[in-house]
C-alpha cells in the first residue's frame, strides 16, 4: 500500500467512526484480564463493573483498558472503541482496530502483525512501537518530558500516518527503521527529533527544528517545503527538502549521506559538515547567518548548487571537497579552500568579503569581481604550492568597492584578462610575491591585458620572483581613463612583468607609474610612457634589472612621460623615441656604471613635433644599432646631454637638427662620448642645431664624416664647438657647410686618422664657418661662402695640414691688441698654404694700430701661395691703410700703413663689486676717459679716477659710489 493509498484509507475510517460513535446507546468500561495473551474477541479476557465478566468484549462505544504487563493482545477482523488505554502490552493487529483516543500514559505500546490502526488522537508514553502494521492517526501528543521524551518507533515495514503533532504536554522522538518502514506526517512537524536507520523514511510538508539522525542504505526523509533543523545524515540516508535551514541551534553533518534542497538552502543557526562523500544538492544557497560555516571535506564530499551562491557565513573546503554553482556572491561571508578542496563555478564570482585558496586550495570560473558594490571590500587569495584559481574570463580587483587580490608562495592565478580599480572611485591591490607564484592572462583575440588604475585608483606589487605574465598579442594599460591612477612595482630577481609582443601604456588618459629594482624583469612588444599629461614614469635600477621591448619604447606620445634607468640596469630596446607629438618635457635618464641599454633600432630625440630630452651619467651607456637622431623632424626639440665618460655609440649615423622650426642641442661633457658613423649637424631654414664637446676627455668621433651645416638648400644657424681638452675623431671628413660653424677652443681634433699631417679633409662650404683655438688635423679647404674665423675672442687656431683658401672664401681675423693669440687672431698652418678669396680684418676693443705696426695673421710652414683678392678692414675710421706682406714665404702679415682711428669702445669690465664700492677694468688701447653718470641715460661727467695699468688692461678702484651707478668709457 503507497503513501497515498494509506492517507486515503485513513479518511474513509475516520468517517465511518464518527457515524458508528454517533449511533451509540450505551458505553461500557473494559479491562483486560491481567497479566495473560489472547484474542481481542475472547470475552473471557475482559471484565467490567457495568456488566458481568466474560460475557463480551468492547465495541465501538466502549472505553477500553489493556493492564499493564508484556502481554500479546490479537485483532483480527474488523474491531472498534472509543477510547483505549494500554499498559505495556502488544497489539497484534491481524485485521482493522478503530479507537477514538489511544492512550499509553507513560508505558511501552507495541503494535504488531501487519494489520491497521486508526485513531484521531494517540496519546503517546515512554516508546510506542508500529512493527510491520500501519497506524494511521489524526494527531500525535506525547507525554514524555524533559530528558525523556515519548518515542515513537516503526520498524518491520510498518507505517504510521498522522495529520499533526501535539507538543503541548510533552516532546516526541520519532525512530524509522528498516525497507518500507514510513512515517507520513501530513502537517508542519515542530521541533522533535528524527531518527532514521537502513529502510526507514519520512515524509512531511514542513519540519522546523528537526533533529535528525540518518544512517544506512534507504534511510531517507522527505520534506515537501522548508526542513529547518540540524543533525546527522549517514552513508546511504537522504534527506530530501523543499528549502533547507542548518538551525534548531545545533550543527548539521552530512557524514556520506545527501541533503537534496530543490529551492534554496539557508545556514540559519548552526554549522554544516559535509564529509566521507556526502553531499549538498540546492538550486541556490543565500544568506543565513554571518556566525555559520559550511564545511566540506575529503574526496567526493560536495556542494551541487545548480544556481547561485550568495552565503553569508563561511565555506571551507578541505581535503579534496569540492563545491559546485552558477553563480557566486560573497557579501558577508568568505569562502576558503585547501589540499584539493575546490569552487567550481559555472558563472561569476562576486566577492566583497574574502576568498582563500591555501595550499592546494582550487578555484575554476568564469569571472571574479573584487569589490563589486560601492563602500564594500573584497579580496582573493591564492597561497602556496597546488593552489590554483584558472578563470574562463576576466579577474577585476576593486571594481567599485576596494578589492584585494593575493598571490604568493607558488600559488598560480589563469584569467583571460586582469584588472584593478575600474571605475571611479574603486580601489584594487595586486600583490604577487614569491617563486613559482605566477598570474597568466590569456586573452581571446582582440581582447584586452593587463589594466592597473581604470578610472579609479590600482597599485600591483610583484616580488620575489613572482611573474605575470600575457601570454599573446594584447593591450594593456597603467591609468586608462582621466581620473585613473595604476602603478605596478616588482622588486627581486626574476620578477618579472611578461607581456610578449602585447602593447604596454603608462597613462593613457590618466597616471601610469612603473617602477622596478633588484633584478625585476619586464618585457613587452611596445611600450609607451605618457600619453596623458600627468607624470607618466618608468623607472629602471639596480644590477640585473632588464627592461625589454622587441618592437618600440616611445617615452611621451602625446602626453608626458619619463624613463629612469640606472644602478647597473639594463634595456634591450629595438627602438627608443623621446617625445612624440608632444611638447611636454619628456625626459630620458641613465646614469651609473653598468647602466646599459642596446637595440637593434634607431634612437630619436624629439619626433613629429615632439619634445624629448636625454641625460646620460655616471659611465652609462646607450647603444643603439640604427642610428641616433636629435630634433630631425620638423617642429621637434630634441635635446641630448652626454657626461661622466658615458658612451652613445652608434654603427650608423647621428644626425643632430634637421627639422624646419626644430631645436637640437647635443652636449658632451664630464669624458662623455658619442660614437658615429656619420655625425651630421644641421638645420633648415628656422630651425637651429648645436652639438658641444666642452670638458676635457669628452669624445666625439665621426668614423667616416662629420658634416657641420646643410651642403644644399636654406639653412638656420649650425655650431659644432669643441673647447677645453674636448677630442674630436674625424675618419674621412669634416665638412663645414652651408650655416655651419665649427668652433675649436683649447681641444683636439684629428681628421683621417691622426692629429699630425693626415688625409683627411676640412671643407668648409657656403655658410660655414671653422671658428675657435686649437688644432685642426687636417686639410683645410674653404670653399666661396666659407670662413675661417681663429679664436673665440682673439686666440690661434692651428691646421695640422695643408691650407686651401678658395675664390670667395674667407679669412676673418679679430685684432684688439699687439700681442699674437691674445691680442690679435693667427692661423698658423703646418703644411702649405694657398690663399685667395676675402682677408676681413676686425679692430676691436677700441684698438686702432699706429704707423708700421705688423700683425703675422697667417703662418704656414710649407710655405704660402697666392693672394688675397682684397682685404678688408673693419674697427677704425676711414682713411685708415694697410698692406698685406708676405714673410719670407712662410707667412703673411698686417702691416699697418699709417695711424689708425678706432671706432670701437673697449669693453668696460666689472672685476669685482664690494659694498659701495667696485673694480673695473678695461683693455689698455689708448687713452680713454672713464665718466660716471646717475641713470643710464646720463648726464655723464668725467670720473677724475686716475688708473693703474696692469697686465695690459686699465684697473680703476671706485668707492663711495653713492647715486652714481653707471659708467661709460670716451676718448
């Protein structure tokens, strides 16, 4: 007989007693003879004061006793009573037995022999025992209390059919053992206690703090709503429920037993322990209580949540236990994993509270979203060897809230794209430390990296020999949106930042900071440093440190942005651009022995009206292997410093200036060098060029040519200067075109090979100009349009060489003095010398020569040959004459034909300035007055200071000042 067939059978004897009850005359007391089995029909066996003994046995609207004792009672047939009280004995009911109230007052009942039981109310004792019959009973007391409750057992395939549970005047403990043993409840239970063993079930539309103790093969409870209660479900029992609550104030374990909850599980008071593969079957497990825990552990132990996770206290996960869901939310409670234990999660993860993986701890989904709700915290952390969380989709740490993400000790994250502080307002921590740990994105085609600081605020550590690593072609960004802020910082030896051949962009519209130190490695295809207008920085140090970019390193695109790289780090960079479309001050910077950074590309400072700026220090080096260019483009400024014998060395050419409207300014000082091939100098119309060597042991070496100012076409101005102990190397050529100056002051320079007498060639073209002291190791040709200018001020300038002065060429000598390479300009030539073109002779210093002074301006030891197509003179008033003649042939000279006017004023030198009172000075060129005057615009009046001559030069002292603050020279 099935559960429904039962429950039907109940309510058709339910009625058939209530008409039987109404028609009764008269009721009778029965007892049973004490102490002795037998027949419930045996009117020997029943005895009364309304009747003489023996003479019938109760029927329908009889009371009825059963003495107490362990005695056997038989019913067979079809039996009834009003009311039966019993005392311990065994109703072994054969056929039917109907009674209004079955009362046991506190003694053992045993109903037996597979028959049937049916009564409106069961007043329950201390046991009551349903072998192998069907009871079928309208409401259920039990009058047992306290530590004793009344029991109720049912075994031998026996089933026992009740509508409600009466607690009021005592608790009932309910015990289903063996196949087809049923307890069918058709009312809510309230709290009791529930024990199942191999074969019992029950079934209830409701239980609220239920007890349960389930064991055995078959043993399984039924519950059609919301089982709220706690205990034990053992290998083999199940308990199967509408909705599902651990409560009742105790914990619930599922020791190799099955909890099915086909809606929603709720941990309302109480913890679960899920072991010995057991398992938890929901639609959705949400809420309950901060204060719970759901524990599962060991291999086949599991959660099945077919829909979503959203608990509110804690999840551990151990020892292989698994949880399975849609979707997870973690608001207020944390979830935890380890040795094997794992989340598997078909959907995403929404965490604002915690999510541990520890030593060997999984986690498997689609998403994880750090901090997904404004004003909430969330974190994940995967920690130690085995523990893995491998993601079908992204990991966002800190999207609105603040989230956390923790990797270290050997645990390894996998997603197909990361970031950290996504919107505004959000803020995302990154920390992946120590060996072995590693985080791997994997982006889909077309998809995104690696995004520190959206348009809130990221920051990313990896230490310790952590890696993270891009495994193909994607972007990724440090600050992509205006308000967004990511810096990534790695530290230690082989921390590295591994992008491939991705795309990398500190600041975007935002601030992108990246910084590493101690041995951290970072790799990428492009890199690109600003294209906002914050202070985008990379920054580089520390011996073993690399920085690697296979395709571009641009350093400010558009925006701002710096590179740093010094302590003994290294770059391997195939191409390096500073400032590109930018006019931010985007800077370059190396310093330190053992700082290094090569490529196989070009270096170029200052690009598409960009303005970029490079420092060299400290014995750094920059090698690049196609060329370096300094403001080549048109509107770029370009600027390049080189010093402390930092070396750039180049296979190929360096190009400084070159752009219309451009600025290039190369500087090389402190023993700095720069090696070339080809170094060319040069400006277009607008635009100006200056390369300076200008301390001593600073280096610039041309393999074959160095080319000073544009041979074609419209120029601005050019300057090569070399000064104080500078060196310059020419292989082939020094060619001084057109706008070109080279100036050489106190320094060296050799020309094919040598600082003697070499090959090598000077050519100084239309618009150039060879200016300075020292030496010129070369041959020197000056083409029409040419000019050689010796000195700074008046000083000599040696050609360790021949001499060739070219039809429109032109000799420039500065003369403001008797003295040869201080007062006045000599070109001293060691080779030959051919003259011809302009000689442009300048009096300066308010110096005019008398009468039959001679000024040796051009010295050459092999002799001189032709002359100058005129002479002209410059510094003295009209009227004045001169010749030029030659010495010997081995030099020509100014001779002066009469007394000179001069038309120019010395420069009035301020030697010192003490309170109200100061030194001037003045060249000793003739008599001139010194006046004084209170404002700049006079009236000047004589001074009456007499000087003192000293060293060639006039020495006034002048004290109490006073309102007379400015001072002039006159004849």
């Amino acid at each position: 007989m099935n559960t429904t067939e039962r429950s039907h059978r109940f309510r058709r004897v339910w009625i058939g007693l209530a008409l039987g009850f109404g028609l009764a005359v008269r009721a009778d007391f029965f007892s049973w003879e004490t102490g002795t089995d037998g027949s419930f029909t045996d009117p020997n066996r029943w005895h009364g004061p309304n009747f003489p003994e023996h003479t019938r046995y109760p029927g329908a609207s009889d009371d009825a006793t059963i003495d107490r004792g362990p005695i056997t009672v038989t019913i067979s047939g079809s039996q009834a009573t009003r009311e039966l009280v019993t005392g311990n004995p065994t109703l072994q009911i054969l056929g039917t037995y109907a009674v209004n109230q079955l009362s046991a007052y506190g003694t053992p009942l045993t109903l037996a022999g597979g028959g049937e039981l049916t009564t409106p109310l069961w007043l329950m004792g201390a046991v009551a025992t349903v072998n192998g019959t069907t009871a079928s009973v309208g409401t259920l007391q039990p009058l047992g209390g306290g530590l004793q409750p009344s029991e109720l057992r049912i075994t031998g395939g026996g089933t026992v059919l009740s509508e409600s549970l009466d607690r009021s005047r005592g608790a009932l403990r309910v015990v289903v053992e063996g196949p087809g043993s049923l307890w069918s409840h058709s009312s809510a239970l309230p709290f009791m206690e529930a024990v199942l063993r191999p074969g019992g079930h029950v079934e209830v539309p409701s239980a609220n703090g239920i007890y349960l103790d389930a064991s055995g093969g078959g043993a399984s409870m039924v519950v059609a709503g919301l089982f709220r209660g706690y205990g034990r479900v053992a290998a083999g029992a199940w308990l199967q429920s509408s909705d599902g609550e651990n409560a009742g104030g105790g914990n619930t374990t599922l020791d190799g037993g099955r909890w099915t909850v086909t809606h929603e599980y709720r941990s309302a008071g109480g913890d679960l322990f899920i072991v010995n593969q057991g398992i938890l079957q929901a639609r959705d497990l949400v809420a309950g209580l901060v204060s719970t825990m759901i524990q599962v552990e060991g291999a086949g132990s599991r959660v099945e949540i077919s829909n979503r996770l959203r608990p509110l206290g804690g999840i551990q996960l151990r020892k292989g236990g698994v949880l399975v869901c849609g979707t997870a939310e973690f608001e207020l409670g944390f979830g935890y994993a380890e040795s094997g234990g794992m989340f598997s999660v078909g959907g995403d993860v929404f965490n604002n509270s915690g999510l541990n993986l520890n030593n060997g701890g999984l986690l498997e989904a689609n998403g994880v979203f750090l901090a997904d709700t404004v004003g909430r915290g969330g974190g994940l952390t995967v920690a130690g060897g085995g523990s893995l969380a491998e993601l079908r989709g992204p990991v966002v740490v800190g999207q609105r809230g603040e989230g956390t993400l923790t990797v270290r000790d050997g645990g390894r994250l996998s997603s197909v794209s990361g970031g950290a502080g996504v919107f505004s307002g959000a803020l995302g921590t990154v920390d992946v430390s120590g060996s072995g740990t590693a985080w791997e994105i994997r982006p889909t085609s077309g998809g995104g990296g690696l995004l520190v600081g959206g348009a809130g605020t990221a920051t990313m550590t990896v230490t310790s020999g952590a890696t993270v690593q891009v495994s193909r072609e994607a972007l990724s960004v440090l600050g992509r949106e205006s308000g967004g802020r990511g810096t990534v910082r790695l530290y230690g030896f082989a921390s590295a930042l591994d992008l491939g051949a991705g795309r990398l962009v500190l600041g975007e519209r935002g601030r992108g900071i990246l910084e590493m130190e101690s041995g951290a490695r970072v790799q990428a295809g492009n890199i690109v440093v600003g294209r906002s207008q914050l202070d985008n920085h990379l920054i580089v140090q520390g011996g073993a440190s690399l920085l690697g970019a296979t395709e571009e390193l641009v350093v400010g695109e558009g925006g701002s942005g710096s590179l740093q790289v010094f302590g003994g780090a290294h770059g391997i960079v195939k191409r390096l651009v500073i400032g590109r479309e930018s006019l931010a001050e985007n800077r370059v910077v190396l310093r330190d022995p053992g700082t290094r950074v090569t490529g196989s590309g070009r270096v170029d400072i200052g690009e598409f009206n960009g303005r970029g700026i490079l420092e060299m220090s400290g014995v750094s080096e920059l090698r690049p292997a196609a060329g370096l260019s300094v403001g080549i483009y048109d509107g770029s400024d370009g600027r390049l410093s080189v010093d402390e014998n930092s070396v750039l060395a180049t296979p190929e050419d360096a190009i400084i200036g070159g752009g219309a409207n451009s600025k290039a300014l190369a500087i090389l000082r402190g023993g700095g060098s720069l090696e070339a091939l080809d170094v060319l100098v040069f400006a277009k119309a607008s635009g100006a060029a200056s390369l300076l060597v200008t301390n001593a042991s600073s280096n610039l070496e041309a393999a074959r040519d160095l080319q000073v100012g544009f041979t074609r076409g419209p120029v601005g101005p050019t300057l090569v200067a070399a000064a104080s102990g500078a060196f310059v190397s020419v292989g082939e050529r020094l060619i001084v075109g057109n706008g070109g100056r080279f100036e050489v002051s106190a320094s060296r320079v050799k020309v094919g090979g040598g600082e003697f007498p070499a090959p090598g060639t000077v050519r100084i073209g239309p618009g150039g100009r060879l200016q300075g002291v020292g030496g010129v190791a070369a041959r020197v040709e000056v083409a029409a349009g040419g000019v050689v200018s010796p000195g700074s001020s008046p000083g000599t300038l040696s050609v360790q060489g021949n001499y060739v002065q070219q039809a429109g060429g032109q000799l420039e000598i500065e003369i403001a003095g008797t003295k040869a390479g201080t007062g006045y300009d000599v070109l001293q030539v060691s080779g030959a010398a051919t003259v011809g073109g302009v000689l442009k002779v300048n009096f300066t210093e308010g110096f005019a020569p008398k009468t039959g002074q001679t000024f040796p301006v051009l010295l050459a030891g092999g002799g001189i040959t032709g002359t100058f197509e005129r002479v002209e003179v410059a510094g003295v008033a009209p009227g004045f004459r001169s010749a030029v003649v030659p010495d010997a042939g081995k030099g020509l000279s100014l001779v002066a034909q009469n007394d000179g006017i001069p038309t120019t004023v010395p420069t009035l030198a301020i030697e010192s300035v003490a309170s109200n009172g100061a030194i001037l000075s003045w060249p000793a060129n003739g008599l001139w007055v010194l006046q004084s005057a209170p404002a700049v615009s006079g009236p000047f009046k004589d001074s009456g200071v007499v000087p003192v001559l000293r060293d060639d030069r006039y020495v006034v002292t002048l004290s109490g000042i006073g309102t007379a603050a400015y001072y002039r020279l006159r004849r």
